[in-house]
C-alpha cells in the first residue's frame, strides 16, 4: 500500500489537481537521467527531469502476488541525452527505471509508482516506444547451474581463470575499412588463424565508438587479410586508424577449452553425461559363441 504525502493527499481530495509523470532512469554504467511529460524541467532525488523528452505513458498492468508489472511508454526522440544511436547500441539495455507521479506546482508532493527495468525497446525514426517491467520480472529469470555439455562460465572470469587479455588470446589492431558498419577489416592480427576471434569481442580504444564493446560473428583471414564481422551494427562507423582490441571467442566446448585454452582442469561443463541416446538404449541378450 503506497503512502501520499499529507500535502499531496489534500491536493488530491481538492479536486483541480496539477499532476505530471517524471521518469528516472539509470543506466548500469551509473548515468542517471530525468524525464517528465510536464511542459518544464523539474528537479528532485538530485536529478533534472527534462521536458523536452516527449514521453507519454500508458496504464500499468498490475496485479496481486508475484505477476510482473507492465508499463509502456513512448515518444519521440527529442530529447539529446536519449538519442536513437544511444538506444540502438544498448547504452540504457536493462536500466533501472523509477516512475513518480509529481505534483509539478511543488515536487515534494509526489509518489512513488513503480520501481524496475528497461524491457524490449521498438523504435522507428524519431519514435520509440519502451516497455517498463516491475521488480518482480526479475524473479523470472534463471539461477543457479544447469546440467549441460556446455561451460556456463564466461571466458576470463573468475571460474574460467584463463587470462583473456594476454597476447596469446587478444590482439590489438587498427581499423583498414568497414562495410554496412559491421564488417570490419583490421590490420595487426594476422597471426592469428581464422576462427580464432569468432565469438569473442572487439573493443574500441579509439574514434567515434570509443569504449564500446561489440560480439564478433565471423572472423576471416583471407590472403593476409584480416576481417571481422559484428553481431549488431555499430552506433557509428569506424574509421580507417581507430585502435581495437580484439579477444578470443569460446563455443563453451570441451574439446574448445582442452585445445584451445589449455584449461580443461577449469571446465565448467558436464561433458561425460549421458545424452538422449544413453538414455533410450537398451540391453540386448547375450549370445555365447557355443551355443
């Protein structure tokens, strides 16, 4: 049960109410920032909510029990700090999102609507529209291990332990050209065989992405170049001399982690256990040769 400020109980009880929605959303690198569908900017909880956001609201699905709450709100992307190149590259992915109702004539009075995180986000030119999920998504999520052939480790954690950044599995490397902002040819690792990348990352030291972080799909060596092509395209297109680091890829395989790695001791997989086809077998008389 929500508990109104005395004064905002009163303003609501008189009828003629002066009422706007503020947003607070901060992102998992600690970026805060403010929104309101209020014609000015207001400020509270030591964040300037903007006016000039353009969002709006739908209802909230809420319900008893542990059902997750939903809220959708949209708008255009007016605002410079909420940009469409920010959105497609993940910047505000999974970010936490505070919704208040807020007397505008005096912010103090206000309410706490729900609490939880940026869901999936559809955008179309200027317009975009994002679902707002309550805590309680959360607890939809998986914990704990799963039984599988595969390691559930990630490569270079503190359960892999193999040392990611050293020379033999990451390679730093200039950008020679992009195609369609995902592939990208790079100059610095061609020791490497092919292959050897796909799977990992490339992160950015230099140019217009600078500290960004992509997932490698295919990594080609054709002829003594070096390619490599991205998942998602890049929020901007890089430019020939940006510096990258290039990291090793892990398929999460036994045989990868034995081979590649040398780090079969730290595999985090289960890749004796028996499968499907153990499971249907069945035993078969035996037959002695004298008989």
């Amino acid at each position: 049960m929500r508990t109104l400020h005395p004064a905002l109980a009163q303003h609501l009880a008189g009828g003629a109410t002066t009422l706007c929605h503020c947003w607070r959303l901060e992102t998992r690198g600690g970026e805060v920032l403010g929104f309101t569908d209020h014609d000015r900017d207001l400020a509270f909880e030591d964040a300037l909510f903007e006016a000039e956001s353009g969002f709006t609201a739908t209802e909230i699905d809420s319900g008893l029990g542990l059902a997750v709450d939903n809220l959708e709100a949209s708008g255009a992307l007016s605002s410079g700090r909420l940009s469409e190149t920010r959105l497609a590259a993940g910047d505000f992915d999974d970010a936490r999102i505070t919704l208040w109702r807020v007397n505008w004539a005096d912010p103090e009075q206000r309410v706490l609507i729900m609490s939880g995180n940026l869901g999936e986000v559809t955008r179309s030119g200027t317009f975009f529209q994002a679902e707002l999920r309550g805590l309680a998504h959360v607890l939809n999520q998986p914990r704990g291990r799963l039984f599988q052939y595969g390691c559930d480790a990630v490569l270079g954690d503190a359960r892999c332990k193999v040392n990611a950044g050293s020379a033999n599995y990451s390679a730093d490397a200039l950008v020679f050209s992009c195609a369609q902002n995902r592939r990208i040819t790079v100059s610095g690792a061609e020791s490497f065989p092919p292959g050897f990348f796909a799977a990992g990352t490339v992160r950015f030291r230099s140019g217009t992405n600078k500290g960004r972080e992509a997932q490698i799909k295919f990594h080609r060596v054709q002829g003594g170049t070096v390619s490599i092509e991205v998942w998602q395209p890049l929020p901007s297109v890089p430019l020939q001399g940006d510096a990258v680091t290039l990291r090793a890829g892990c398929d999460k395989q036994f045989a990868t982690c034995r081979d590649k790695f040398g780090n079969a001791v730290n595999f985090r997989g289960f890749p004796h256990m028996p499968g499907d086809d153990f499971v249907m077998t069945y035993a078969l008389r035996y037959k002695s040769s004298k008989s």
